[in-house]
C-alpha cells in the first residue's frame, strides 16, 4: 500500500479572545480535549479595534515516521510526499471566504492540556498543566526561553584528563556521559577526543564543543554548543530555573574543566506560540467549507534528520514539536501596538474579520476526520514480462524499454541476495526450440567447472540487445534503472539492481525482433551476477512472451469488463490484503475453438489507478491519486498475472464495509470502470 496515515498525538486551541462579558480575554483558556481546533481572527467586535484571534496546534508521532523509514515501510527522503490533512468540522457561525491558511512548525515543546470549553472559555490552566496563549507549559511562557552555562576547559596532560567523564543534562531529561578519550582526535556523541588536546586548553574546548553538538545532532541531547579560547558555552530550551540540572562528573571534580556558571533561563517571552520562519506553507481555502490539505514533506523531512541536496534544499535537521495552523499575518487582525500577554503588534494585519474556521481534532469519533499527516507514495511495480515489447517506432523511446522483475522468495519471505557483487545483476534473453529443451537445462543455479565456457548449459541463443536512450526515465531506483539499461547494441546482457525493496530486483531491457532474426514467440530470461573470480551463478530462469507493436485500422474505443477473483467478503484489520483484477476487452468475442484451447489471458493496463470508500455513506477513504502532484499514490501494479494491488487494512475503520472503484487512464482521460469491488473489515 502507498499511503500511510498518522494521527495527530496533541492537539489544542490557543486564544486572546473575549469572554461573554466582553471584557475578559481567555488567554490562560485551554481546549486540549476538545473534538475540534478553531481558527479565526475577529477585527472590531469588542471596540472599533479590538483584536481576537485563535489558533491551532497539532503535534504527529514523528518517531513512528523514522521507524517505519528505518524498517522500509516508507521510502527514503526525495520518493515520498507527506501532505497534513485536517478536515472540516461543520458548524452554525459564518465561514471566512478566501482565508489564506499558514502552517509553520513550533519551535517549542507544548502541553495538550485537558480543556473542553471553546465558547466561554472558562477552563483556565491556572499556569498549570495545558498550553494557552501565553503559557507553553506549566510555569513557562511561550518565547526564545533559553537556559545558557560556561565551562572553562583546562591545560591538561593526557593522563589527567584520559577517562575523565563530563555528564551533561538537558531540560527534557536526556543525560549524556561524555568520555574523554586521548586515543582519538575526532569528538562523536559520546566521546571528547583528546589526543589533539594534551596542554592545549582552546583544542580541548574545541573537543567538547563537538562533542556536545554531536549528541544534539543524533537527538540524545537537547542542548547546542559553541567554543571561544578555552571557554565552551552550551545553550538550551528550557521550562523553568527548577527544571535544569547541574553540569558534573569526574571531569568536574578532577578539575579537568571548570564550570564558570551552571544553566540559568532567560527571560524573553512572547505569547501566541512560537513558531519557525521556515518552512512556512500557505494554503487558501476560498469557500471556507473545504478541508485542509498541505504539501509538508519539507519540514516533515527536517524532523526526519535532514533532507538530501536535492531541488536547492539544504540539508537541515528541526527537533518535532508539531506545527501550528493559523491565519496568514495579512489576514490576522491589523494591530498598531502590542498589548502585554494580550495582542501582537500586526501593522501588516487585515480590518476585516475571518470568522471561524473550525477542524475535527484528535479526540473526534469520526474516524476518518481526525487529522493526521498522510505519506503517499508510488509503489506500483511495473513488471512487463506479461506486456514485453519489441523496439517500435511508432511509440515513444521510454515506451520501448521493458522492465522486469525477480522476486527472490525464500520460505515465503523476500530475501536480499547476500554479497552480490558491487549490487548488481544482469539479465540476458534466450531463445529455444521448446520450453522443456530450456528448463531442463536451467533448472536452479549453474556454476560452470572451471575451463567451461559460460554458455555451455545453452540449449538457445543469447540474443542481442538494443541500447536505448531515455534520459527522464525512472523505474523503481535499482542500478541502472536511468539513463542507458544496455551499454551498446547488440550487448548480449543488461544490468539492473535491488529496487527499493529489498529482495526485488529489476532489470531494463530493450530487444528488436530484427536484430536477432525473427520475431520469437517465447524468450527466456536468466538472471545472474558474475563472482569476484570471474565464475557466473546463475539464479532464477523466467519466461518472456514479446508482442511487436501494431497500429489499429479502426477507432479503437478502449472499453473493459473488469472482474477481481481474488475479492472476499471480509478482511481482518491487521492484513495487509492483494487485490488482483482479470480484465477483458468488453466486445472480446473468441471463437470455439480459442475457447476450448486457450486459457483466457488477462488485459494490461498500464495506468491504472484506484480509490476505496465507505459503502454506508460513500465516504471517501483513500481517493484516486492520479498525477504528479499526488505522487501516484493509488497507481496499481501489473506483473505476468496482470494488475494488482495491496492494501492494508489497518487504515479502515473495523466493522463497516467499504467499496473500491478503478480508474483506467485512457486516451489522455481518466475512464472511470463501472465495477464496484465490496468488501467488510472485522476487528479480529
């Protein structure tokens, strides 16, 4: 499946509105329980220039993300989308036309908080438990509070400083033990180097500094740090003087290092959250009934750990604490001064109201409304051993290279070939007078005795291949998926390569029928690597039926009849279920004798697409995700048995029945297929 959806694990609404009374705001409001989030901004409703204004905060199980990528689940950065969906709650108050909606990642930790009132606002945090318009926290408001201390490193020898260990703590509670190491001349996570640094008080400083940035940047320690001579400053986000925990260790009390000041906090504070100049995404909703859906791989993959150079993007990591949804600061309320814990100054604001945007929040009972961060990928596999085609002019160059896959299956699980030499496989074709003349010949691996010619097991003739250039041409990311499959004509091997998923392999090739003599009706395709003694091994043996190209003489009209034989009625909500599909022309009309001797043959389509929804009301789950701009995320795969598709069911609420519809994508349009496939998922 190419969508994976993840819940929101906080939400909350923060405001600087009015009470009922019209004279107290409900800024120390919070509404961390409520089953919706609002945002609005209200210019004049309680003086000619009173400001109100309401946001939204939601925070995503990003370590779930970084699991699923770590086991495969999700592909690597620059082949996956993430799009933040929040969904309309419908409600009686007038909606704002043409709001211009910024989602910008907190640049702060915040509390959800147990909240509920979002009319009178009357649940007050008491600077307790629960975030609000100024409080971030219990005891901390929102703003660049930071904790700051100074080390002064000294001039020691190796043996007074070798082992010594400086333990440093953050505001969240993560410790590191660092060990001063006088093997080493490079700083890691866990290890000041010293051999750089014997009597040399700045490089020992140096050290340090690296050695804490380090652990900041592989996210064991929430504390930055920076050196100047022999003095180190460490810097950190923190809650309260309460919260911080003394710098100490044997480096401390062996007097390797002096501490010039333990952490103090400081003291800026702002109010109405914190939040990143950058990324920022804007998105306009201009009937104000419309669910929000935003593009925010950039910033989800910053959370990540950084993103490739890739489209002028620098690489760059953030610490996860959600993001905020508000209105754009044209469209806040206009504001000529800043009112203490109340009102920012906004000389850039709007005199016009944008009143009220409200979304389903975390807490919802509509299952499919709670909003969430949605991967959508292409995962179709576009195996054309089923479709393999002859070189022809008459279809683009990219159209006449055929790709096609090995599964390496062992005991039911997909197995990464092991020490395959410089990650790569190559495929030649053969031909042969019989199919059994071949496979008895290839039955599992060859190794040839040394002295033996690599072709001896032959019973065909390896053919030529032809080198076809396609420069934009992509399939799956395996070796030599870009560019020139075939080095030069009348090569007799491709190269290919592991794809995405480990233990599936694909190989690109393309093959005229003239170059090898006649158009052959069966070919066969032998997949194998070449050790580092030069011996070839042989894996696996596949049959290819080729096809030439052929125009039609009539106005083709592209209709299908579409069956899923592999449908059931019911599915569990822990499987993770195939959808295969048989499709046929719909006038397709064989004789008697094809009938009686020929095993019907499935129809290919090569963009194909699908979308599932919910029978009882016809909810859309999962839409068709056609396009580049929705990353094919619904696209089905094809193989020798035809199209398919996996879904998981995890992502179906339990106990409804659900629909799914295909979309064929034909002649330049996108043919919707009348056949409707049901199915019901149970809980267990």
């Amino acid at each position: 499946m190419a969508i994976k959806r993840y819940i929101a694990t906080d939400d909350t609404t923060i405001t600087n509105a009015f009470e009922q009374n019209f004279r107290t705001r409900g800024t120390g409001s919070n509404m961390g329980a409520s089953d919706v989030v609002e945002v609005f901004s209200i210019y004049g409703q309680q003086s000619s220039a009173s400001v109100e204004l309401s946001r939204a905060l939601l925070n995503f199980p990003i370590d779930q993300v970084i699991t699923d990528r770590n086991n495969g689940d999700i592909p690597v950065s620059g082949s996956v989308k993430f799009n933040l969906r929040m969904f309309n709650a419908r409600h009686a108050s007038s909606l704002p036309k043409s709001a211009v909606y910024t989602v910008a990642a907190v640049s702060q930790s915040w509390e959800e908080g147990i909240g509920l009132d979002m009319e009178s606002y009357k649940d007050l945090t008491y600077e307790k438990t629960g975030s609000n318009w100024v409080h971030r926290g219990k005891d901390v408001k929102w703003g660049n509070v930071q904790a700051t201390a100074t080390i002064t490193a000294l001039s020691k020898t190796a043996g007074q400083a070798n082992t010594r260990v400086l333990t440093v703590t953050d505001v969240e509670g993560n410790a590191v033990s660092f060990t001063i190491d006088n093997s080493t001349s490079t700083s890691t996570a866990t290890v000041i180097a010293f051999s750089n640094a014997n009597s040399d008080a700045t490089q020992f400083a140096t050290n340090i500094a690296a050695a804490i940035n380090a652990a900041d940047s592989a996210s064991t320690l929430n504390i930055s740090a920076a050196s100047s001579d022999a003095t180190v400053t460490l810097t950190m986000e923190t809650a309260s003087d309460s919260s911080v925990t003394n710098i100490a260790g044997t480096a401390v009390t062996d007097s390797v290092v002096t501490i010039n000041r333990q952490f103090e906090a400081g003291a800026e504070a702002t109010i109405g959250g914190l939040f990143h100049d950058s990324p920022r995404f804007d998105t306009t909703l201009a009937n104000g009934a419309e669910d929000l859906n935003v593009d925010i791989t950039h910033l989800v993959e910053q959370w990540i750990g950084g993103e490739n150079n890739t489209d002028d993007i620098t690489a760059v990591r953030k610490r996860n604490y959600g993001v905020g949804v508000f209105l754009t600061s044209s469209q806040e309320a206009y504001s000529p001064v800043a009112i203490d814990n109340k009102v920012q100054q906004n000389l850039t604001g709007s005199k016009h109201s944008y009143y009220t945007k409200k979304f389903f929040a975390r807490g919802s009972q509509y299952w499919f409304k709670r909003p969430c961060i949605e991967a959508r990928w292409d995962s179709s596999i576009k195996d054309n051993a089923g479709n393999f085609n002859y070189y022809s002019p008459l279809i683009p160059v990219c159209e006449n290279i055929n790709t096609i896959y090995f599964y390496n299956i062992v005991d039911g699980q997909l197995k990464t070939i092991p020490s395959l030499p410089n990650n790569k496989i190559f495929v030649s074709l053969y031909s042969a007078s019989s199919d059994s003349a071949f496979t008895e010949k290839h039955s599992g691996a060859k190794i040839p005795s040394p002295g033996m010619g690599t072709d001896y097991l032959r019973a065909g003739t390896k053919l030529a291949l032809k080198s076809a250039s396609c420069s934009n041409w992509v399939r799956d990311g395996g070796t030599a998926m870009k560019g020139i499959p075939v080095a030069s004509n009348s090569a007799t091997e491709a190269t290919g390569g592991q794809t995405q998923t480990p233990g599936i392999y694909s190989c690109s090739i393309a093959l005229t029928a003239s170059d090898n003599s006649a158009e052959l009706n069966r070919l066969w395709a032998v997949w194998h690597a070449q050790s580092a003694a030069g011996v070839r091994i042989e894996f696996y043996t596949a049959s290819v039926t080729p096809r030439i190209i052929k125009p039609y003489s009539n106005n083709y009209q592209g209709r299908y009849v579409t069956s899923c034989p592999s449908l059931r009625g019911n599915y569990y909500k822990n499987e993770n279920a195939r959808f295969r599909f048989f499709i046929r022309e719909k006038n397709w009309n064989p004789t008697v004798f094809v009938q009686a001797t020929a095993e019907p043959k499935t129809k290919i389509i090569e963009d194909a697409y699908y979308r599932v929804y919910r029978v009882a009301d016809n909810l859309p789950v999962i839409d068709y995700g056609t396009g580049s701009t929705s990353n094919n995320y619904s696209r089905l795969s094809y193989d020798i048995s035809g199209n398919y598709f996996d879904l998981d069911m995890s992502g179906l609420q339990p106990d409804y029945a659900y629909g799914v519809k295909l979309a064929y994508y034909l002649n330049g349009t996108y043919v919707e297929q009348p056949e409707s496939f049901k199915f019901r998922v149970e809980e267990s």
